[in-house]
C-alpha cells in the first residue's frame, strides 16, 4: 500500500509540474498576457522542492533548500521584470532576509552542526544573489546595444 501512495504522489506531481504550465501559457496567450506566458514555469520547483525534502540528511537538506530558494526567487523575479525594471532585486532581498532570519532563529548554542548548515546556506545565497544579479543586470545592459551583424 505504501509503494502505490508514492507512486500515486510522483504521478500528482509530475501531472501538476508538466500540465500546469501548459494551462498557464494557454490561458495567458489567449488573454493578451503575453508578459506572464511563461509564469507556470514556476511549477518546475516543486518536484525539486519534493525531492530535496525527501533527504534524511539535515545539513544537505537545509543547503540545498537554501540554493533553491535562491534559484525560486532569481526565477519568480525575472518573470516580474516586465512590470518593474527592480522586481529582481525586490525578490532577491527578500529571499535574503529569509535567509538571515532563518539562520538568526537558530542560534549556535542549541545544535552547532545545524547553525553551520544554515550560515553555509545563507552564505551560498549571498554569493548566488550577487552573480546571478551581476548576470542579470549584465544581460539587460547587452540587449540595449546594437548588433554587430555586418
């Protein structure tokens, strides 16, 4: 009974993470969305999300949930650049003081291997913030200058 529970788990999630976006595109192409066609993408981090908590090991699990979060908000803020230009560093910030706050309500004291997880996560999110943004902004100021096809 137990195998056709995760199986029948696997397959609801599969079905939401490759229908929904489908469902999303559609309705937002025939609504004149066209901005947000491609906000069901966002869909795609809950199979990620599902198999990183599935991991026994805690300080794994608290590292790599802290690098997607960072990759949600990185996502979740380049589909909101259409209405504004700062929605990236919006998103980003916040996903930051996620991250303090998470790392200040676990102090050292209590368990030191799990307060080493989250610092090493918050740290990890700092430095993602900060290239992913340099990237970001890298592209944006690139697709304003003219082509050099000849």
């Amino acid at each position: 009974m137990n195998i056709i529970k995760t199986i029948a788990l696997h397959l609801v999630i599969f079905l939401i993470v490759t229908i929904f976006p489908v469902i999303v595109y559609e309705f937002m192409s025939n609504h004149d969305l066209n901005d947000f066609a491609f906000i069901g993408g966002i869909s795609y981090f809950i199979y990620a999300f599902y198999l990183v908590l599935k991991i026994k090991n805690e300080r794994a699990k608290i590292i790599l949930l802290g690098i997607l979060y960072s990759l949600l908000a990185l996502c979740i803020g380049m589909f909101f650049t259409e209405v504004n230009e700062f929605a990236l560093l919006f998103s980003i910030l916040i996903n930051l003081i996620f991250q303090a706050i998470l790392l200040i309500k676990n102090p050292k004291s209590k368990n030191r291997a799990v307060w080493k997880s989250y610092l090493i996560g918050f740290i990890i999110t700092i430095i993602l913030s900060f290239f992913l943004t340099f990237l970001w902004f890298l592209s944006m100021a690139a697709s304003g200058m003219p082509s050099n096809h000849y």
